[in-house]
C-alpha cells in the first residue's frame, strides 16, 4: 500500500494498480473511452489525463494519462484543473470532427458544455474512435481476430487483408466493449452476421432458444474442456431440468421416509 | 468457507418472497434487479428454489474469458466483476445448470453472490427453506 494525494485529499493505493482505479474508486469522475477492466490500458483516448507532481520536483508537473501510470508513493494528483478541463474539451471536441454521429460523443460534449466544434468535420465519419479496445479484448480472448489495417487516414479495423476474419467465434465481446457502439451486428433466425461473417447460432434442443454461436461454444469446449453437452439447451431449461431432478430427490426420499 | 447456503426443497411453499428480497436487494437505479432465485414448480404446487450451486469445479469460471467470475474464499461464493463483464454471454451458455442469469432491466449479467455473506433470501424466507448457517 502506498499513499498518494488526490485533489489534496490523502489517498492509499494498492501497489501497481493504475492511477485511473484509484482515482475512480475515490468516486471522482474522470471521462475514458478506451477503458475497460477487462483490458490492458493503452491510453489512446486521452481523456483520462490527470497532472501529477511530487514535492521534490519544485514545482514542476506532468500531465499523464491516469490509466497507464501506476501509483507512485506521495505522488500529488490534481483531476479537474481548468488547463486540464480544457484538454478535454479540445479532445471531445476532436472526436466531435472525427466522429460527429456518434451519440456518445455529443452526450460527453453536452456534459463538457461544447456546442459546436472548431475543427473541420470529416463529412462521412464513422463512429469509430480507434481506440482498440475491441482488438484488444479480442487479444483477451485469445482469437486474435480482428486488428487494424491501412496506414493514417485509411486506417479501419478489421479482419486481416480487409476481409472477414477467420478466426473470429462470433462471441460480440468487441462489439459489447466498443464505446461508441461502433461494431454492428444482427441475430436473425438463421445466424449471426457480424464482420461480414456468418454464424450459426446454437439452438436450445428443447424450446429452440438461440443461445450463442456454434463456434464459440466450440471454442470454449476446446480451450476451457468444456463438454459441448453443456450447450444442449439453454438457461431457462436448465434451470427446469434442475428443478426437475431436485424434486425427483426430494419425491424419492419423503417416500423412502413414509 | 465458514457458511453454508442450505435449501431444503420440501419445506418451499412457493410464496417467492425469496425472489422479491432478491431483487430488491440488488436493486440500483431505483430499479429492482433480476432475481438471482428462482422457486420454480416441478410438479403441482411443489417447488424448488433454483439458484446457483457455487460449484467447486464452476463451468462459468472456466467459461469466462475475462476474469470476471471468481470465487469469494470468505464466502464461498463466486461473483462476477461487473467492471470486466463484456457480456458475451460464455456463463450464461455454458452453466450447466443455467444458474447465470441475464438482467434486461440493467442490461447486465447477474448471479447469485450470497449477498456478500448475509444472503437476503434467507432472512426472509418464512419456511425456512433457504437457509444460511455456520458450518460445525
């Protein structure tokens, strides 16, 4: 445990844990959009900047991404200073020209009181933000799908050679991950399409519930030694098959008893 | 593990105020959450009260991907981060017992944690089907 003092407030930290977590469990709010528990830190939407400085550096600060900087001993955090609120600002406000659909970018610049942006808007843009985090919790998973292509202005995620990933299970981690809802997909009676891929969607044996794909609970079979058993039938009949064999226990035993 | 979730089957009457205190005491947002109990009826007017098992070997915990699932030592119970939660939904298929749960009001998975080690099911359970006691 080290101590650390945010906004002048002494604070304890478990060692080697990144500022972001501490300063979040504090309840202060710090906007981030590539952040996410589940995935190593890569800083690369740069909300999360906070200013550190330490009493022997006279007076001197850094401004550092709080997710990627682990927690130093009586390190001195300022979160919400004006030059910091203005940081944020131009960067909402960037994301605002990359990405002017998107609805979480007009939320988070409503909350910053941005109205319009000062940078040239890009006509077509996505709501894409490139902050990786579905490459990386696609790392995670260990399937390694899906990556970012082209150079500079072209630059796009998906699958290698541009085309649709064959590694890829189907399982929407990075499409639940993805911040700004980027990452489309639909379920539809026969499958799922997402990445311009088809998968079949494994259907419960006894009410035909669409679970998850046939990939992915082959995936988890093979890495997890799951039985692909497990997979027969869906939650809502197990619970019942569940009940089922208690009540068969309980039945059987008050007659053993009568 | 010092405690014991116990249910006994044959004294549920099916009042499903275990469900009621379950979802009231996950409530957030002023919204009650997806009851992680379950009395469900095998035959008529017999009830088992379903809910997860904290199995030793846990299908979820190996099915999660992300760390999101793992076991409380103090309790016994397995509990989901929801902080690493991606919703992929590997749990809810791969349970064998179908035990975790999907709460569309919160649109979040959910499963039973014993309450952090005072379950509110218990406390109110009026037969005293679902009970929670130290272990000899």
């Amino acid at each position: 445990m080290v101590t650390i003092h945010i906004n002048g407030k002494a604070v304890q930290a478990e060692d080697g844990e990144m500022l972001l977590t501490t300063i979040r469990r504090q309840g202060i709010d710090i906007p981030a959009l590539c952040h996410h528990d589940a995935v190593e830190p890569c800083g690369s939407c740069r909300l999360c900047m906070v200013e550190i400085t330490k009493k022997e550096w006279n007076g001197w600060s850094r401004h550092v991404t709080s997710c990627l900087y682990p927690v130093e001993a009586e390190l001195i955090i300022a979160t919400h200073t004006p030059y910091l609120q203005e940081l944020r600002q131009t960067i909402i406000e960037l994301y605002m020209a990359r990405s002017p659909h998107s609805e979480v970018i007009q939320k988070m610049a409503g909350e910053y009181g941005i109205t319009q942006t000062r940078f040239q808007t890009v006509p077509d843009g996505d709501n894409c933000i490139m902050c990786y985090a579905c490459t990386r919790i696609c790392a995670e998973l260990g399937c390694f799908a899906i990556s970012a292509a082209e150079r500079g202005h072209d630059k796009v995620i998906s699958g290698p050679l541009r085309e649709a990933p064959v590694d890829c299970v189907g399982c929407l981690s990075c499409a639940q991950i993805c911040p700004t809802h980027f990452i489309e997909w639909t379920d539809d009676d026969t499958g799922r399409t997402i990445w311009e891929r088809r998968f079949e969607l494994l259907a419960c044996k006894k009410c035909g519930k669409k679970t998850i794909t046939k990939d992915f609970a082959e995936y988890q079979s093979r890495k997890r030694n799951l039985p692909m058993s497990y997979f027969d039938i869906c939650d809502d009949c197990k619970r019942m098959e569940l009940s089922k064999t208690m009540g068969r226990i309980v039945v059987s035993a008050e007659e053993a008893t009568q | 593990m010092k405690y014991r979730f116990i249910v006994e089957p044959w004294l549920c009457t099916g009042c499903r105020t275990c469900e009621l205190a379950c979802a009231f005491s996950h409530a957030r947002n002023l919204k009650p959450g997806r009851s992680r109990i379950y009395p469900l009826a095998h035959a008529k007017d017999k009830y088992v009260p379903v809910t997860c098992l904290q199995c030793d070997d846990p299908a979820c915990v190996k099915s999660c991907f992300f760390n999101a699932l793992r076991r409380n030592e103090e309790t016994g119970a397995i509990e989901l981060d929801l902080g690493r939660c991606v919703k992929c939904m590997a749990c809810v298929a791969a349970c064998p017992f179908g035990c975790a749960l999907v709460d569309e009001v919160h649109d979040e998975i959910v499963k039973c944690d014993l309450c952090q080690g005072d379950p509110a099911c218990a406390h109110f359970c009026p037969s005293k089907a679902l009970r929670y006691t130290r272990l000899p």
